[in-house]
C-alpha cells in the first residue's frame, strides 16, 4: 500500500512541477495572442510571468481566507 502512495505523491509532483513550467508560457501566449503584444519566449519573460501569476494567486488566497 504504501508503494502505491509512494507513486501516487511521485506524480503529484511530478505534475506540480511541469504546471509550475508550462503555466507562464500559456500565459505569455495567452496575453500574445489577445492583444497581439509580440512578447518574446525567452526565460527572463517566463521568470516575469511566474513571478505575476504567483502574486496573483497568492492575492487570490488571501484575498478569501478566512479573518
């Protein structure tokens, strides 16, 4: 039983991790695509993107966590 948790948790993270790569791209492509701004793929974009949807997100939890 505990190999199956074991492997369970493994892709867990697994997914984690490439949600955490591939999310700043789709969101690079998504702003490219609707208002045609021309942002280049390069890492320092993709490090400005992860570091706005993860503000976000944290404004986001903290905005409905409970007082």
């Amino acid at each position: 039983m505990s190999d199956v948790k074991s492997g369970v948790a493994t892709i867990i993270a697994i997914a984690a991790i490439l949600l955490a790569i591939f999310i700043p791209f789709i969101f690079i492509w998504s702003i490219n695509t609707l208002f045609n701004l021309g942002i280049a793929y390069g890492f320092w974009e993709w490090l400005a993107a992860f570091c706005l949807s993860s503000f976000l997100s944290i404004r986001h939890v903290n905005a409905f966590s409970s007082k």
